[in-house]
C-alpha cells in the first residue's frame, strides 16, 4: 500500500454556512427571537438596556395618560431601542446557530460497537470505552486509535477533502467523532463523554446557550453601569433644578433624555459582539473551550511557533547545485533536470524550478525526454530518474552511492549545515555511472514570513522559532524569517521551559502542538492551540483546536481576540461621545421656554422643542441597527503600534462619535418636523 | 505697568518658582515615604501610640485606620468647639452651636474647611489653635498618605500590603508639612501677616478683630484647606497683605500637588509618568486661568463685591487655583464673580479636584481617571488594559467607578432636595439662575472637599448644616476607600512587562486622552445642572 498523502486541498468554503456578510434578512429572520427577548429574565442581564426597558413601561404608562402624537412617538422609539438591541443580539446568535448546526451535522448518531460484542447508541459512550469502527463507518466519540491503521475521512468538520491516516501510537492517533473510517480496521479508545466534545462545547459557546461574560467583559459592563448610574443621577437631579428654575420636566421628556445619554449603543451591541468574535473563530475552523481563550489571545506577548510547517515549508527544496569530481555546472543541471522532470515529489519539482529560474532550463519535457521511463523512488534503492535508453540518470541518498572523498566532503557539509544532499549520477559519458555533483535541498521560509513577523513585532508580539535543528541551521533560519527569537535542538521539555519563564517574566504565551508530547505545554500556555491532527491528549490540554492543522492559524488567532476587544472600545467611546450632540438637541428643547438664551445652544437649527427631542430619541434608536453589521464584522484591524491604534480608533469613534450624531439627528429632524402634531 | 502685564508677571514668577522647587521638594517627599529609617521624635511618638513602624497593613486595616483616625478627629474637634467657653482665649465667644459644631468638625477633618461661621466671633483662639490648625495638618497629612498607599499599589507586586498608615501619617506631617508650613509662617509675618493672641485692636474706636494668623496661615494653604481664622479669609489685609503675600499663598497652596507627581515619577522609576500627569494638570489649570480671567476682565457686571485691592488677574489666578486644589480659600467673592467667571470655578471643582487636586488627594483622583481612560485605550488597542505595569481588570475597574461616582452622587443629590426645599428660597441672596449656581456651587464645594463659597447663600439652618457635613464626609471618604480597595488589588497582582505592545503611558497621545476623559466625565455629568445655573447666565 502507498501511503504517500497529497497534502489535502483545502475547501474552507465548505464549512462557512452563514458567510462573513452581513444580510438584511437576517435581521428579519431573527424577528422573533428578538420579540422573546422583551422578557424581563433576559432585560436584567443588561443594566444598561435594562433602564431603558423600565424607561419604556414608565414612558407607555403616561403616554397613554397624556396622549399626543409626541408622547406616543417617543414610547415607540423607545421601544424599538429595545427591539434592536434584541435584534443585535438575535442577529448574532442566529448566525452562532447556523454555525452549530453546522457543527452539528457532524455529530451524526453513530451506533457504537465495543470490542466486548455489545452494540450501544454513541450517545451512551463512557470514558474508556473500548469501540471498533471498520470501513464505511462512522466513529462513533472523540478517541485514540488503540490499535490498527486507517484511512479517515475528516471532512465533515475540517471540509479538506482528501483523506487522512490515522494509526495507534504516534502522534496521529486522535480520531473525532461523527469521521469516517474510508479503509481496514480500528480499534478506538474513547476519550471524552459523549455531549462534552470539543465539538459540543464549541456548539454551546456559539449558540450562546453557556455564554458566560468574559472577565474582559464583566469589567466593561461595570463601567458602563456606572455611566448608566451617573446619567440617572444627573436626569434625576435635573427636575428639582427645573422646578427650582420654574421650568418642570415631564417624565416622557426625562426618560427621552436619559436614554439618549446612557451608553445604549455599545449597550446594545455588546453580547452581540462577543458572540460574532467567537463566530468568526468558527468561520476560520477553530474551535475554542471559551470566550476567555479568545481575549487572551488578544493580550500575547510571546509567540511560540514551530519551524516546520509553521515558518518554513517543511519539505525540502532544491537550493544549490554543487558539482564535483571536474564535472561541469552545466552537466549537473541537465542531469539533475532530467531525473526530476517526471518526479512529482516536492523535493523533485523544486530542483525543476531551479533549473528554470537560475539556468535557464525548460519545465517541459522534449518528445524524446517524454519516451524516457521514470524510476520511482524504493525504499530499497533510495533513489529516482531516469532511464533514456542506455542512459540511466539517478539522483537519490548519498548512501545509494559510491563516493569520493571530496563528493564525502560536499555532502557532510551539506549535512552539518541543516540541509539534505541529494547525489546526482549519470552513466552518458561512458558505461559506468559517474556522480556529478551534489544538490543542496534546504528547508526553506515561506514567502511572506518576514511580514508577518514584522507586522506582529509592531502588534508588540515576540516570536519564538522553536526546531529540532543544530543552533546554526537554526540561526540561519531564524535570521531569513525575521523572527526575534530561536530555540535550537529543542526537547519538548525545553519548550515547557521556555514558556515558563516567559510567564514569569508576566508574558503571556502561545503555542501551537499537535504531539502527546506537546500536552504539557500546551496547557501550561496562555494560548494553547492543539492541531486536529494530532493526539486527543495535545487536544484536551490545549484551549483551543484549529481544524485545518495550520499551525500559522496562531497569527489569525491573535488578531481575532484583538479585534473582539477593539470592538467594544471602539463602540464603547462612540456611544459616550454621542451624547454631547444629544445634549446639544434636548436641553434647548427642554429650557429655551425659561431661559431664552438657552436656544442658542440649538446649533442644528432643530424645528421645535417637540421635534428636537423625538429626533435625538430616533437616531439613539436607529445608530444601532447601523451599526449592527460592524459589531459582527468586528472593526477594521490592521497590526500595527499600540499609539498608532489607538490614535486612529480616537478619531474615528471619538471624533466621529462627536461629530456624526450631530449631522444624524439634524437629518432626522428634517423628517420628524413634517409629522402633524410634532412640528 | 497695566494691569494684564502684571498679573502675566505673577503668573511667570509663579511658574518659575514652582520650576525651581519642583525636583529637590518632589525627590525629597519621595525619599521621606520611601525611606526605612526613624527620626527619634517619630520613634517616640511610635512608642507612645503603640505602633509598630515596622510593620504593614492590608489595604482594610489602612482603610479601617483612615476612618478611625478622622473619626476620633470629628469628635475631638466637636466636643472641642462644644466646651469652648470653659477654654482659655474664647473671649466670651461661648459654645458653637451643635449643628455648626457638627459641620465645622467634618469639614476640617476632611480637608474641606468649609466655613458656616463667623470665626471672629464664633471660633476661640484656641479651637482655632488645637482644633481646626491640628487638623489643618492631619487632614493634608492623610491625603498624601492614601496617594503614596495607591502609589505602593502599583509599584509592588504579589502582596497584600500597602504600608503602615500611622507611619505615613507621621512622615507626612513631621518631615513635608511642619517644616515647610513653619518656614513660611515666618516669610508670611515678614509680609505683613497678624500674629496675635489678642482678639483684636482698637482703632479709632473701632475694633478690628485680630488672631494668631500667620502660624494658621501658612498650612491653610499648603494643605490646601483654606479655612480662613478671619472671616474674609485671604481677602482680609490681616490674612493677606500685599501682592507679595498674595503671591506666596498661591504658590503654597500648589506648592505639594504640584510637586507629588515628580514624587510619584520618580517613585514608579519613570519621570516621565509624572511629567505627563502634570502637563495634563498645567493644561487645564492654564485654560480655566484664561476662561475666568478674560470673563472677569470683559464682565459687564457692576462692581458689587468685587475685589479691587488685588485687582482682577490677581483675582483670577487666586480663584483658579483655590478652586483646582481643593483648598476653598479665596481672596475675593466667587459669587460678585460674572456667569462664566463664576461658572469656571465651580467646574474646576467638577473636574472632581485634580487640576492639580489637594494635597495627595489631587494626585490619586488624577490616577484613577487615568485608570478610566487606559482601561477605555486598553481596548481600543486590542489588549486587556493596563497602567503602570497592572492590568485593569473587573477589581481595578469597579473600584476606579466607585472613586469616580461618589462626588457627583452626592452633590447632585444633596443640591437636588435643597433646590426645592421651601427654605432653601430663603436662604439665597439671589433668585433664578443665579440662585442655582449658589445652590450648586454649595454642594459642589463640599462634595469635593474643596470649602470655598460662592456665598450668597446662608448655609446656618439644619438642613444646610447636616446635608453639607454628610456631602462633605461621604466625598471624602468613599473615594479613600475605593482607592485603598484599588490599591490593595493592584499591589496583589504580578507586575506586567513592558512590551512593545504596550500602550505608552509618558506621550501627547496619553496626555490628550487623561485630559478628554477628565473634561468628558465632568462635561457629561453636569452639562445639565450648568444648563439652569452658570450656563443660562453666561449666555444672558
């Protein structure tokens, strides 16, 4: 059997079932869900919308005592600030739910049965367990392949296509519910009780169903309550001022401006964007164990991240062609060439790609290059090529070879430096085959490192490359991705070393792991993100796991809890800063009848005192359904300083949250001053 | 010499003596909180108290010492003022009244010395000796104590102790405000100010009232009290002389706000974070300078009230300053002052005193806005906030609110049930707008231990008494405790590196943002209550 794995094609549109875009109708959509959240049980959680709730009933009762278009457009408005700040939240969960149910079509119910003979529903699977699955069939719970090899399909939860092995012992041991076995035979030990899965946790974070607020979050709201507070205080301290100044408030035109001054915006939006921050972990194929998980991603200082697969390729190209023995530079190439023209391997294309880019070779075979038969690579021969007729053209392991002590020479030097030598050989020039020279494969950077190493240095995040290889191949390497730092011939040990003492230090840090090795360090990072393809110990240590096992998924990681923070600021201050263009509405509204000079301060020009204080109350309202796609789609991030961050965020939500309720609520009142009975 | 260049003149030479005594007086503080050795007189006053100095208290017993201690001073200064006619030097004055004994204790201890009495012919040379100038010192003295605890707050990590409250207390007052308030009771007689056991001097058949002035004098300012021993307070040639004294009080009283955020610069090690502290104090003293001083300058008013000894910069500088430090002394009548002149002394004390604040209590309200305002650029940058190497989390923050809303909350209550309380009519010189900036200027005052009056208003009635003397106790002591809470949750916590992620706290940038916050918090609070008061007179 080959057991040569294509990496997997990935169809990441597969899993995205409730796109990036946000919809009108999902606002529809989430209608009735946003009707049941007038329930008092759910108002409490949210001071700040609280108030306005009970503003509301305050405001209904004496409407209907005191009738009037004003008085009743004003209960309105105000119970459709309600309605949308539902609505932001039944938007949010809608979208979590589609996501779950996603996630869910992957818990098919799969029938289990033990090695004891028994046959029970996988649902009533316990720890332990002891379950074989054969080909065609579902594996019925998260588990470790205790025994056999097999082909899986994963696609169901990771949407990459291509099958993938899983074996006992070994790192590729962890098999997730609701795959399935495509060939032979497993036996799965399984690990977690049914319903408590990544999987399930994941569903019940996003549908929000055990959103629990993140300390983060908790600390917001108790800002924003003691905002709420201060603007009770001053409301309510208002009326005696106004009576004491011959001008009394109705309750109606209080509870307006209360609400108008309390943080309804961010108040509104806020569990709305917590649930789209764990959303579009989701929509990236990473599942986390809370929302926690995600905000300390935000604050890392320290990125551990693996060399191969992470930084460089991995594979092995081709780099240098060294040749050796009097043969010319031009023999080896051709030589090299035509050994690897039919190769499909990583390694064979990328000594094609050499030969065309630095020497000027053609990728495509001639018609009598075409007639030549390939040798694969055996694990006997350890080596391909060629065979053109008489001429045989090899390339393989330095082992396959008879070598003279300079072509020892190049290779071990090769070899001491960190990269692999390929020996090339050709037998043209006469009947027995002559070596011509060496290739030089060297684990290469992925393009594109060097940037974002560089654009996580401005975020303020220090990266770690940590390798199995010798301190100079690994100093090398370090150096051409740009990374800050290395750790060389590093043991798992090591690495739990080095996390350590960056935390005590007060960095926080994150990994990526996949081995069983990996666990313990992975738990002990702030940050653990567990590959799927790992071991279910690497995943049950880790807080979060990345599906696609891409392990520079990290990068992302970090900038979607930042960006889930910045979020709230960024409302947080737009919200506060309205409220100066509110004042600017609704105090010439209410006082300009006492004090004349006090309309001076109607610098929009509102109509009337009526229309005033209606058009503050309407763009409370509406600023909140505008800006309901921005608390899902998370404000715009781009890595960059801490001060350039925030001085950009200060004049888009400060400056702006000043000046745009002022050009809102001016327009508005254009509208509002038409209604008969306002004007 | 006209009248603008002068005043520019008082404001440079007080500048540049402020510049002078900055570092030296700022470092010297920080080495007599920091310091771990014990003069011989604080030994023996440790001995006698029964205090360990070597030993530290969590951030309760500190707490829980700050009450007891200026619980004990209410009651010392009560029974006091109560037996004062059986006291030497009470000149037949006979007992204070139980309400305005009620309300002169709390407001002395709290630092406020708002003054519901006459003193010339209610207080005792020796109430006004033992009582009110004791605590003229103790009062300041703890205030710093508390800052310099939320300083330790930050400085330390992983502990649950903040220091030792009676320590701090005796450093305050033995090494910063006797030497400096002793120095300068000389330098203030040399200007001219009384000196006198007498209760006063006939002139021409008229009594002028005299007191031992100076000694009181010099920490009425340096502790940013400002409780005058003569009515007039530093309007009275006896209690403020000429330009010279005029001058020197003004620099006394910003003399240790001023220089405690060098003290706190260089006790977190970063000078820098005092430097910005105090650009972000300069702004705003300097801007409400020029709002009060061109509206004086342009008023309209008649001159009813208005000082023309020291003239209108004079006026203005003083005013400005007494109002941003919580000190409440004043060299002419805040109520004579025009709408916007008025109304700009009054927010100075909405600013919730900490431009630059009282002695220490300027220092700490400035660092918890400034809490507020990283934990709000915490977020917008991504990260969990953090100020001076401590996160801000659900503790820091809910202490930080708990500082910030006891002021507003009860001066606006307290001035909400006075403005529709029958008497209050009364009690007011004036009605209508103006009427309601006495009424809140009233409240604000106490609220915010600062103890100025616009006075226009009798505050002698039951109501008055009681309500300022509970305004005046509870905006003082729930912020000391939020602080105390605020620092004892700092000082647990691991100190956070500085990264290159993090949020630098020593720019324009910061400075912009403190000051916006500050401005903001206040702005949004009040703009309503302006509205019907200063504002609506303003724009008459």
């Amino acid at each position: 059997m080959t057991t040569t794995i294509n990496p997997p094609q990935r169809t990441p549109e597969k899993t995205q079932v409730s796109a990036g875009i946000f919809s009108p109708r999902q606002l529809v959509d989430s209608f009735p869900d946003a009707l049941r959240k007038f329930h008092p049980r759910h108002q409490l959680r949210n001071p700040v919308m609280f108030v306005v709730w009970v503003g509301s009933i305050l405001v209904t009762v004496f409407a209907i005592g005191d009738p009037s278009t004003f008085t009743i457009a004003v209960a309105v408005w105000l119970w459709a600030t309600v309605l949308f700040a539902n609505l932001a939240e039944a938007v949010a969960e809608g979208r979590g739910k589609a996501q779950a149910d996603s996630l869910r079509k992957t818990k098919k119910d799969a029938v289990a049965r033990l090695t004891t003979g028994e046959t029970v529903p996988g649902t009533e699977l316990k720890i332990g367990d002891l379950v074989v699955v054969e080909a065609g069939e579902v594996i019925p719970g998260d588990g470790d392949v205790v025994e056999g090899i097999a082909t899986v399909d994963e696609s169901a939860i990771t949407g990459e296509s291509a099958p993938v092995i899983r074996e006992s012992g070994g790192d590729r041991s962890a098999v997730t519910g609701g795959t399935t076995v495509l060939s032979d035979r497993i036996v799965v030990q399984i690990t977690t009780k049914p319903g408590e899965s990544f999987v399930d946790r994941m569903i019940a974070l996003v549908e929000g169903a055990e959103r629990q607020k993140t300390p983060n979050e908790i600390a917001l709201t108790i800002l924003l309550s003691t905002l709420t507070i201060i603007f009770l205080l001053a409301v309510v301290a208002l009326q005696p001022f106004a009576i004491f100044s011959g001008g009394e408030q109705s309750v109606i035109v209080l509870t307006a401006l209360l609400v108008c001054l309390i943080p309804t915006t961010i108040g509104a939006l806020l569990s709305a964007i917590g649930i789209a921050g764990m959303d579009r972990l989701v929509q990236r194929n990473v599942l986390a164990t809370s929302g926690k998980a995600v905000e300390a991603a935000g604050d890392i200082d320290t990125l551990l991240l693996d060399k191969t697969g992470t930084i460089t390729w991995g594979n092995r190209r081709a780099t240098e062609f060294i040749p050796v023995g009097g043969a010319s530079l031009d023999a080896l190439v051709d030589a090299a060439r035509l050994s690897s023209l039919a190769d499909g391997t990583p390694e064979g294309r990328s000594i094609v790609e050499l030969c065309v880019t630095e020497y000027g070779r053609s990728a495509e075979p001639t018609d009598q290059e075409k007639a030549g038969e390939f040798v694969p690579f055996t694990a006997q021969t350890r080596m391909s090529g060629i065979d053109l007729g008489d001429r045989r053209v090899r390339k393989g392991a330095a082992s396959g070879f008879v070598l003279t002590d300079e072509t020892r020479r190049v290779v071990d030097e090769i070899s001491a430096q960190g990269g692999t030598p390929l020996v090339v050989s050709d037998n043209s020039a006469g009947g027995t085959s002559t070596v011509l020279g060496v290739i030089r494969l060297s684990d290469v950077v992925k393009p594109g490192m060097r940037d974002r190493f560089a654009e996580l240095r401005a975020m303020g995040i220090r990266t770690v490359m940590v390798t199995g290889d010798n301190p100079l191949t690994a100093k090398a390497i370090a150096d051409e991705a740009g990374v800050d730092d290395y750790l060389a011939e590093a043991k798992p040990e090591d690495k739990m070393a080095l996390i350590r003492k960056e935390q005590e230090g007060g960095r926080l840090v994150a990994m990526t792991g996949d081995g069983t090795n990996d666990a313990p360090a992975l738990a002990q990072a702030d940050v653990g993100v567990a590959m799927n393809t790992g071991t279910s110990a690497a995943k049950e240590a880790g807080n979060m796991v990345d599906l696609d096992s891409d392990p520079t998924k990290l990068i992302e990681i970090v900038e979607i809890g930042k960006q889930l923070l910045i979020t709230r600021g960024a409302l947080t201050t737009f919200s506060v800063a309205n409220d100066l263009a509110k004042y600017f509405a609704i105090l010439p509204a209410m006082f300009a009848a006492i004090y004349p000079q006090l309309g001076g301060l109607n610098v929009m020009g509102l109509h009337s005192p009526n229309s005033a204080i209606l058009s503050a109350v309407v763009f409370n309202a509406l600023i909140i359904v505008v800006l309901i796609p921005l608390a899902l789609r998370g404000v715009r991030y781009k890595p960059s300083s801490a001060s350039a961050l925030l001085r950009r965020n200060l004049l888009i939500y400060g400056l702006g949250g000043i000046v745009t309720p002022f050009a809102g609520i001016w327009l508005i009142d254009l509208l509002v001053r038409l209604i008969p009975g306002i004007g | 010499m006209s009248e603008t260049v002068a005043g520019l003149l008082q404001v440079g030479l007080l500048i540049v003596a402020l510049a002078v005594v900055y570092r030296p007086f700022g470092d010297y503080m920080a080495r007599v909180y920091t310091s771990t050795k014990h003069s011989r007189v604080e030994r023996a006053i440790y001995r006698t108290a029964r205090v360990d100095p070597g030993s530290e208290q969590r951030w309760g017993t500190y707490a829980q010492a700050v009450i007891a201690f200026s619980f004990v001073g209410v009651v010392v200064l009560y029974v006091l003022q109560r037996i004062q006619s059986v006291l030497p030097f009470d000149f037949g004055r006979g007992n204070v009244s139980p309400g305005m004994a009620f309300n002169t204790a709390i407001s002395f201890v709290t630092n406020t010395n708002w003054q519901s009495y006459v003193p010339e012919s209610v207080m005792g040379h020796t109430t006004q000796m033992v009582g009110l100038t004791v605590q003229n010192f103790l009062s300041a003295a703890v205030g710093m104590a508390v800052a310099v605890a939320l300083l330790r707050g930050f400085l330390r990590s992983q502990t649950d102790r903040l220091g030792n409250f009676w320590v701090d207390l005796t450093r305050g007052t033995i090494r910063i405000l006797l030497p400096v308030a002793g120095l300068f009771a000389i330098v203030l007689v040399a200007t001219g100010v009384v000196m006198s056991l007498k209760s006063g001097v006939t002139v021409d058949g008229q009594t002028v009232a005299t007191a031992p002035v100076a000694s009181q004098e010099a920490i009425k300012e340096l502790g940013t009290n400002g409780g005058g021993v003569l009515n007039a307070n530093s309007a009275h040639p006896f209690e403020n002389p000429n330009g010279w004294s005029n001058l020197i009080e003004i620099f006394l009283i910003l003399l240790i706000p001023v220089c405690l955020t060098r003290t706190f610069g260089t006790m977190v090690g970063n000078r820098k974070q005092g430097y910005v502290l105090l650009g972000v104090m300069g702004v705003l003293w300097t801007a409400m300078l020029a709002v009060i001083w061109t509206a004086e300058a342009n008023g309209l008013r008649p001159l009813e009230g208005k000082e023309t000894r020291f003239g209108i910069p004079s006026s203005a500088l003083f005013a400005n300053t007494t109002t941003a430090t919580s000190t409440g002394a004043v060299n002419a009548m805040h109520d004579s002052f025009t709408g916007l002149g008025g109304g700009g002394t009054l927010l100075n004390m909405l600013f919730g005193e900490m431009t630059p604040g009282g002695v220490g209590t300027g220092l700490y309200s400035i660092l918890v806005m400034a809490i507020i305002a990283m934990f709000l650029a915490g977020l917008m940058v991504g990260r969990t906030p953090e100020y001076l190497g401590k996160k801000l989390g659900r503790r820091e923050v809910a202490a930080a609110a708990v500082s910030i809303l006891a002021m507003p909350t009860v001066m606006l209550v307290g001035a909400g049930i006075a403005a529709i309380l029958p008497a209050t009519q009364g009690a007011l010189n004036n009605p209508g707008s103006h009427g309601l900036s006495e009424i809140l200027y009233a409240y604000a005052s106490a609220s915010n231990n600062n103890g100025s009056a616009f006075a226009g208003i009798t505050v002698t009635n039951d109501w008055f008494q009681a309500s300022l003397g509970v305004c005046m106790a509870l905006g003082r002591f729930i912020p000391i405790i939020a602080v105390l809470c605020l620092a004892g949750s700092l000082a647990k916590q691991k100190r956070v590196p500085v990264t290159a992620g993090t949020l630098p706290t020593t720019g324009p940038l910061f400075a912009t943002l403190l000051t916006g916050a500050i401005v903001l918090v206040a702005a949004l609070t009040f703009i309503p209550a302006l509205a019907l008061g200063p504002i609506a007179e303003a724009l008459l």
